[in-house]
C-alpha cells in the first residue's frame, strides 16, 4: 500500500507540474498534451434521447443506423458517440432516464454552426423526430 500512495503523490505532483508549463493529462493515452491558447475553442456538442412507449426494435435499429449515416456525412464533425445508459448505480447524481445519448466533438463552434445547418442532420431530424418524446442538448466549449 505505501508503494502505491508514493505512486500516486508522484503521479499527482508530475500532473500538477504539467499544468503550470501549460499541459494537461489525458487520462485515456497517459500522456501530456500541449494546451494551444492562441487556437479557436473546440465544443462539445452532447445530445440525449428519450424514445416514445411502444418505439419497436425494428425503428430503434433504423434510428441507430440514422445517427450513424448522417453523422459520417458531416465532415466537420472531429469525433462522435453513441450511448445508451450505462448500469451504474442509482444515485442522486445520476440520470438513467434517457435512451440514447450522443457526443460529438467539433474543432470550433464554427464547425458545429455548419452542422446544425448540415441537409443530413436536418434529414435525420426529419425521418426520426417522430420517435422521440424529449430531446437534451447540453454544449460546452472546453477550455
């Protein structure tokens, strides 16, 4: 045990350090990356869906399928998510009542403006709103 919280107090102190000559930790590479503040902000566009009682199978695959064609048609789009609730814990904090969730990064919130725009996410508006009962968006711009 004493090895590990040496580990973690140098861990801590190697991140700490980072920060000041402007890097972050990503946690999913273990690596530091340089933080560029003269660039334009990227956003993160984060969408939720709660289906309406009844919504088959069959559609559920055909909205899957949607998200998934029409985000590939939007180059603008640097990363992209799909998901579903994940089985955590029920707590106070936590919100399991959505059925699909979807993230998507964007380079500038230029890029995202062109994509709310975007004929394929206008059409997937168009060919799926009907199964959906409630639509979230939630954007930030990360710093």
């Amino acid at each position: 045990m004493n090895k590990r919280r040496k580990f973690i107090k140098s861990a801590s102190l190697i991140a700490a350090g980072a920060g000041a000559f402007g890097y972050h930790v990503s946690h999913s590479k273990s690596k530091l990356i340089p933080i560029n503040k003269k660039a334009k902000k990227s956003m993160l566009h984060n969408v939720y869906f709660w289906t309406k009682e009844g919504v088959s199978d069959i559609e559920l695959k055909k909205f899957e399928q949607g998200i998934k064609d029409f985000v590939s048609a939007v180059k603008e789009i640097q990363k992209v998510e799909i998901g579903v609730p994940a089985p955590t814990e029920d707590r106070d904090v936590v919100d399991h009542s959505f059925d699909y969730a979807l993230f998507i990064w964007f380079k500038s919130i230029d890029d995202h403006n062109v994509y709310q725009k975007h004929h394929a996410h206008e059409k997937f508006i168009n060919d799926f709103s009907g199964l959906w009962e409630k639509v979230k968006v939630y954007d930030s711009e990360l710093i």
